[in-house]
C-alpha cells in the first residue's frame, strides 16, 4: 500500500463557517496563505452558497477573487447549486464541492433539499466543471450517524456515493459531520462502500472530532488503504445545520500521527502550528488541539 497521505485541509471553509464572531477577509486570507507555507496542497478556501445560510463566509467573492494562488496548490470550493457555480467561476475557482449527505433529513435541514433533490441539482454543476477541467468532489455527510434521525446504515451510504459517482466527481468525502463514529463504523462503512465497487482510492475521510475518535478512525482507515483525510488548522469547525457537531480532526494532530506512521504527506508540523496559532489567536481562543498544546516529538 501507499505510504503517500493526501491532507485536505479545510480549515478556512468547515473550520469558519459556524464562527459566530466575524472574520475579516484579510484574516482569512493570512490564514490561508500560512497553510500554503506549511506545505498543504489542497486548501478548501469558502463557500458560495446562500450568505443568509452561512454569514460568516459571505464574503466568497471578494476571498477567492483576491487569494494569491501557489503552483501546484487546489483550492476547492463549495457550491450547491448552479448560482453557486456562476459566483465560483466568477471568483477564479478550479476545483469545487458538492455537498449532500446519505440521510434526508440532514440533507433538508443543511442545503433544502432531499438526496434525490441534490443529485439532481449537482448533476448539471458537476458535468460543466469537468468540461472546464476542474476537479470536483462530492461529500456524503451523516455517514456515521444523523443529528435529526440517529444512526444511519451503510447502504445509505454506499446509495448516495454510487450517485454522486455516476454524475461524475473525481472523489467522495465520507463525513461524521457529529463526530459519532468509532473505528469498528470505518471498518463497517469502508468495506460496504469496497463490496459496491468503491475502492479505496476514490475515498477521504472526513471526522469531526466530537467524542474524541478521529485518530482512531484515521487509523482504521488507514489500515483499510484510505490514503486521503481531511482536517482543520486549529481543530476549529461545525456546521450550522448539524447541532452538537464539534471541531473537525485537527491538521496538527493529523500530521503528527502521520509522521509517527512513517507516511509520507509533504506537510511541516511547526508550519501548521504557526497557522494553528494565528488562527486561534484571531478567533481570541486557546489552541484546542493536543498537538497544539503539546508540541510535536523529538522537540
Ligand atoms: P433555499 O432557501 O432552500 O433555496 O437554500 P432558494 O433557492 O430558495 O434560495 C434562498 C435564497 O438564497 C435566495 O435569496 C437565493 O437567491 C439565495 P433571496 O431571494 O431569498 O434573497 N441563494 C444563493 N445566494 C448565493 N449563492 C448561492 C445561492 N443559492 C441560493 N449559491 C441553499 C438552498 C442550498 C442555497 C442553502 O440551503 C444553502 O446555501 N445551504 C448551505 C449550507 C451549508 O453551507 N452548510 C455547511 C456546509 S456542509 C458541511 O459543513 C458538511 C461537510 O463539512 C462534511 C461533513 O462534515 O459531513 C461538507
Ligand atoms: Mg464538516
């Protein structure tokens, strides 16, 4: 297997985007920038979806518009509709994010719309951005469990990845939008999605942190062949629509534990920690990630 970890960092779109306090644009941007220093390669920047939905990433526009790309770096966006689409394309995007979930009522409650409403809405936006040559991703949040119905089975799962296949994204984030799951649910999750045909290549994970089992589901998943995970700077994140939905695995204890594995992911700790820093400084709280606090190892 693979010792190569991709880190998809979405600090600046999850770990923002249920900020109560305002975050300037230029903060945002800072932010960003010291994520591209530290190494990281694929960066989700916001979201162009309703800013009545999501304030604190009404400012997409100007953000994507004025952030300075580096070679050989994606940025990723969310969109949920074909609005969202024009306002990306508008702003310079060259990757984006569906974002549907493989529970209705979840589905409903973050975009409006049932599972089958959003493959249907994503269908066009998917099929224009892979004729402009962009990347494109789609996300099945609740994976693990619903904040409005409870657990969700894994043919849930598999159903709407197999969709979201056939409209055309190049890779699926399986999230535990609640963080609720532990790794005999990756191992549950991981082979349904194998014995459908959904190999581990065309996977990310995707935890929030809120119980404490995001490592250990990084390391089941690793042990499974996933080689993709996405995390925040800082350990910040939740979503809006989610309730009880808590921080996502932070970068920094991602890395660390990459490291401690001997997989190879192109990404500085001290790096990532000088964006922890700035951006739990800007956010006026203490950093909350263990490796945050602790430091790496040797030091
Ligand atoms: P809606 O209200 O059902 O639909 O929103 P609508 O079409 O009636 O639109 C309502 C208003 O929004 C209208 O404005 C539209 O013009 C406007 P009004 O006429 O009332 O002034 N609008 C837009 N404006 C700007 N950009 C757009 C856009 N679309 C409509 N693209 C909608 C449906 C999908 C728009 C809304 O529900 C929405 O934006 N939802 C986004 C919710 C969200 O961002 N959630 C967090 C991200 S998902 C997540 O965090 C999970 C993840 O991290 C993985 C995991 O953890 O599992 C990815
Ligand atoms: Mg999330």
């Amino acid at each position: 297997m693979s010792t190569d970890v991709r880190i998809y960092e979405v600090g600046p779109r999850d770990g923002l985007q249920n900020e109560p306090l305002p975050v300037s644009t230029d903060v945002k941007l800072r932010f960003v920038e010291l994520l591209g220093n530290a190494g990281l390669r694929e960066i989700e920047a916001t979201s162009f979806v309703s800013p009545r939905a999501v304030p604190q990433l009404a400012d997409a526009d100007d953000l994507l518009a004025r952030l300075e790309r580096r070679p050989g770096v994606r940025y990723p966006v969310l969109v949920p509709n074909q609005r969202g689409m024009s306002r990306a394309l508008a702003a310079g995007a060259d990757a984006i994010a569906v974002f549907t979930a493989a529970s209705d009522e979840f589905s409903r409650h973050n975009i409006g719309m049932t599972i089958d409403e959003s493959i249907v809405a994503f269908a066009p936006v998917v099929s224009s951005a892979s004729a402009r040559g962009m990347w494109t991703r789609g996300y099945v949040s609740a994976a693990f469990g619903c904040p409005y119905t409870g657990d969700v089975p894994e043919s849930a799962v598999v159903g709407v990845a197999q969709r979201l296949l056939d409209i055309g994204v190049d890779e699926l984030s399986i999230g535990d939008t609640i963080g609720v799951g532990g790794p005999r649910d990756v191992r549950r999750v991981v082979a349904a999605l194998g014995e459908a045909g959904i190999g581990p290549d065309r996977l990310a994970m995707h935890f929030h942190d809120t119980r404490g089992t995001a490592a250990a589901n990084v390391a089941s998943s690793l042990e499974l062949g996933v080689r993709c995970f996405d995390a925040s700077t800082g350990g910040t994140g939740g979503c809006p629509y989610a309730p009880g939905a808590a921080g996502n695995l932070a970068t920094e204890d991602l890395v660390y534990l990459l490291d401690r594995e001997g997989l190879r992911h192109g990404v500085d700790l001290d790096g990532v920690l000088t964006a922890a820093r700035f951006i739990s400084q800007a956010l006026g709280r203490p950093l909350a990630s263990k490796v945050g606090q602790a430091g790496g190892w040797p030091k």
